[in-house]
C-alpha cells in the first residue's frame, strides 16, 4: 500500500502539506489540495485512520445498513465494504431492516451512541423525519445505490438509467413491442432510474408506453409472482417483461413456470442484478450485473477518506454489465 | 404474546415466583422452577428484557456472528434472528468475518465493550485462544450450527447426522456404490456429523467407504469446483456426488456443466441446505434443507431468556428435511 511519502513525491509537496490538504485546512491553496488529492487517489492512498481513531479512544466500527440482507446484491456489497474496511484496520457490522422503515429508524435510534466511526446506507427510509434521523448519525455517511430524497452525502451507484435504456433497446431490436416492467416503490429513485430508461428505450424506438404493462411498488419473490401473474392474465400479454431487480426476477420465473409458459419462446425475461445461480437455470437469466463487491468497497473508501478529514467527494458511479444468456428471444 | 401472568396461571405459583424461578434464584425450589420453565416454554413467554435493559442503560443490541454473508444460509439466519429480536424490542447486527479466523478475532475484540447485549455466533475459529476470546464476550452467548471446540452455551442445529443417513441410504437403494462427498474443514463439527451419517449410512448398506472420494476442507463455490474437477478425473468416477454445503453445491455443478456430463444420468448430485433457485436449476437440485430462518428465531430467543435470568437452557435440534427434487436418480 501506497504511503504518506508516495503521495507527497507525486504531488511535489511536503508530508505535512499532505496531511493538510487531504484533512482541508484553508491553509492550504485549492490547488495544491487538488493535486494531493489527485495524487492520493491515483496511489489508492488511505491515512492510516484506524491507527487515529485507535489512540484517541474512537471506534473503528463502520456500520452498513441494507433494507434486506437476504438480497445477496446486498450481501455481496457487505463483502466488498468488509474486505476493503479490513485493509485498513477497520470492521464492519451490517445491519437489515428487513425492508421495515420502523425497524430502520429504531436501529438508527439505537446506534446513534458513537458505537459506528461512519455508515454506509442503503435505506427504504424516505421521508423528511427519516432523513433527518440518517443525518443525525455522528461521523461520516455515505449512501449506496439510492439516495433519499434531499439527503446530501456522496453516493455510490451504477449508471442504472443507461444500461437499462441499452438493454431495453436489445429487446426492441427483436422485434419485441409489448414489453412489461415490474417496477420497486416509486420513491425508490433506483427504480425511478430504471423505469426512466425504460421509458427512454421505448421513445428511441418510437413505441409508447403501455401504462397498464408498468408495474409499481413490488419487491421480493413475493412481488414479483404477484405482478407477473397479473401480467400473465393480461390479454394480449406481453412478450417480454424486465424486473427491476434479482428477487422480483425469482418470483416472476416461478410465476412463469407455474402457467407452463416457455421461456424465450411464450415470454422474454430480463433482470436487473445477477444472482449466481442464474446461469444455471432453466433457461440461463439475461442479467444486468451490478459490480455489487466493488460498490461495497467504494463505500468503505469514501468513508475512510471522509475519516481521514477529506471533504467535498464526488458521487461515485460503477459501470453495471448486460450479460447475455439464454431467458431473451424475439416474440412468436 | 403471553404475559407474566399467563406464566403464573399455567405453573400454578404467583407472578413473583416466576420471576424468581426464570432468574434461576435458589430461594426457588427446582420442581417448581422446572414447573414455570414449561409453563414458559409452551407460552412462548419473554419478560420484557428490552424494558429492563433500556431503563438500565443497557444495550438492547444483539449481534450475529457469521462465517459468510453471501451464504444465504447465514442471511436467513440474520432474517429469522432479527424478526424474533424485533418482537421483544431489540436489534441485531450482524458481522461477517469472510471465512478468516483473524479478522474474527479482531471483530470480537472490537466489540468486547458492551456494545452488545448478547452474542449468537456462527464461527470458523477452532482454536482455544479463540474459544477464548468468545466465553469472554459480555453478556450472553449463543451458538449456531456449529460448537467450537470446548466452549460451554447452548447451540441451536439441526439433525445433521440423521437427516444425512436417511439421505445417503436413499442413494444406495437406487443402486448407488460409488459415492462421493465433498466435505468442509475437518475442525468444523457440522462438516464432521454430515461425514458421520456419510459414513453410518455406508456401513448401514454393507458398503466400504472409498476414502479417495472423500475431500476434505472445501469452502465456497471455489472449494466446491475443484473437488468436484479432482472427483470427475476419477476412473471409474463416482456415480453419486453429495455436498455438505449450499455453496459447495454451486461449484460442483459448474463442475458437471462444464465437464459436459448430464445430472443425473452421468451422476447425481445432492445438497445439504437449500436455495431459492435451486427448484429452478437444470435439473432442480434435491437438497436437505435446514430451518435457518427458525435457527434464527430459536437464536434470538434463548439470548432473550438469558437477558431474562434464565440460566441451563438446552441446546435445541431442529429437524432437517429432504426436499426430493430431480437431480438423483439411479447409476447408468
């Protein structure tokens, strides 16, 4: 790992000039705190703010809050967050609140003490009193995947409104015209990104929006064969449907299974976030891979950065990936 | 839910006894004490451990000790302990040391200062320093699945032994001689009363245990492709594969799919716990599956009953069951 030293050498500044710059002492001219901070990302450089945190008696505990830890998207954000927070000496704990905003705001309540040095949030929370409890939090804060509306605090997330938009395209492109949505809650701006791209594939194709094929508010297994079992009942149903997300996608196959539909043949199914086991379902999952390990890890650097006093980090934005398999065929 | 005075009505003694009785207070006579432990066990009853800590500035937060979060046996487990925690008012975190014994160490460390209520714990450390550093947790301790080495709490698990005989026999009826196992580390003792009921079914059957396909000491999917590689190299290669874990499961099959060999026409595959997905797979994958989300449950409780004073709780056996699906059959 990239020392104090490597970064002051690429800079062409002093130790201390570092150390200044990157905890954003007005001492230090803007650009030279840009330069250090280019510099002590490109060295992938972390003070050692465990070692701080340590000798002045603070904890070296970062939270993850996750609104379902059954979710393995979430899981594997746990993992990447654990991993990089190990490198520097700091732990993790994970919290769920089983999709519950009470839950969610009770757990806030209760770890408001000084146990965490910083969280990292994924929330169902998103009203005014929520946000203000998520505020409230002492040390850092950084969000994954969602931002609550009118929260202010760096945010890690995949470009969910364009690669959406690309795959939504591929469908069109064979030939397919009624395209479903089974969609999350509509203040869930993940889902809104999503649906956002959806719409935006159909207006490149020239093709309106069936309202009645949109399906809101739907999250889990459970959902997700609610919503299809719907769309299935639907005459002409559609020939192709996108889950906003992994789970929704389990229950829609089930549901798709159980009325001795074909897929690609009868319905095409697309999912937002892969699972392991999709490629070995019957058919293989067209999916959406969202780099789920690698966002764990930027939320664990950006906190430890914000614990090293740096200031002002830019939302950070991961490519997610269509991977091509066998769930999407054009329409009979 | 029950309250005190259902606990007393049922034991027939007054409400001040049975607080006395579940603190396990000598002043209590054992008849009576055992009398008032049904009565609360058939109730299902908990005092209000949360009221109590809350009014005594005590934490009402419990956490959960995993080896793997992408486990979703581990995230059901978190599921079942946080929804039995949230019914009495408390709250769960959950730390996931990614299979690595140090960081485990450290992670307890970190939370040797009361930040917690009450542990359960599912660990991978097997050594006494470690054994150790968990009896020197405050407050109550539970474990899940598996027991360390020599160290004394009640442990909630399944009939791994049992469920596993019954499995494995039904292999040899339909003309299986060749099985193999792909098992974890010999250190973990749910690894050890799977090979146990492995090995008792064999001898059940008349039949000698080929020790080459045993493999030892596999984790993951990672642990689970590889054995399977080495076991598929065999000549003559096993006709039957059984995989102590989900995980372990995962890479086989990968193995399989990728070797070109059909399931189970080539050779059967068999699970220990199940996965959402695996109805779904090609073919559906037969599994034991195990009650994690009640694990989880009967976790949270028997740390609610010792917050609550009771002390010389039992280790509770859940039932494990098997799910037939498709991917036994018998040997060509």
């Amino acid at each position: 790992m990239a020392g104090i030293r490597d970064v002051a050498r690429l800079a062409g500044v002093s130790t201390a000039t570092v150390t200044r710059a990157l905890r954003d002492e007005p001492s230090v001219a803007p650009k030279t705190k840009e330069r250090v901070r280019a510099a002590a990302l490109r060295l992938d450089y972390v003070p050692s703010a465990a070692a701080r945190a340590l000798s002045q008696g603070h904890s070296t505990l970062l939270g993850l809050f996750v609104p379902d830890i059954v979710n393995p998207f979430y899981a594997e954000v746990a993992q990447g967050m654990e991993d990089r927070a190990a490198e520097a000496r700091f732990h993790c704990v994970i919290a769920s609140s089983h999709l519950n905003r009470e839950r969610e705001r009770q757990l806030l309540t209760s770890l408001q003490d000084g146990t965490l040095a910083g969280l990292a949030a994924t929330t169902v929370g998103t009203d005014e009193a929520f946000t203000q409890a998520l505020s409230a939090m002492p040390g850092p804060l950084v969000l994954v995947d969602r931002r609550p509306r009118g929260l202010k605090a760096p945010l890690v997330r995949t470009d969910n409104r364009k690669v959406t938009r690309e795959a939504i395209r591929g469908l069109f492109e064979m030939g397919h015209t009624r395209i479903a949505m089974i969609s999350g809650p509509q203040d869930f701006d993940t889902a809104c990104q999503r649906l956002s791209g959806f719409r935006m594939a159909h207006r490149d194709a020239g093709v309106r929006v069936t309202e009645q094929l949109v399906r809101h508010g739907h999250l889990g297994e459970t959902g997700g064969h609610q919503a299809m079992t719907e769309l299935l009942a639907m005459d002409p149903r559609p020939t192709a449907v996108f889950c906003f997300n992994n789970l929704v996608t389990v229950g829609a196959l089930k549901a798709i299974r159980e009325a001795g539909l074909a897929i690609p043949a009868d319905i095409s199914l697309l999912a937002f976030d892969d699972m392991s086991l999709f490629p070995l379902v019957d058919p293989p999952i067209t999916a959406i891979a969202q780099p789920a390990y690698e966002m764990g890890r930027a939320a664990a650097e950006i906190l430890l950065r914000q614990l090293a006093g740096e200031t002002g980090i830019d939302d950070r934005v991961l490519p997610a990936t269509l991977i091509p398999r066998a769930s999407l065929g054009p329409p009979r």
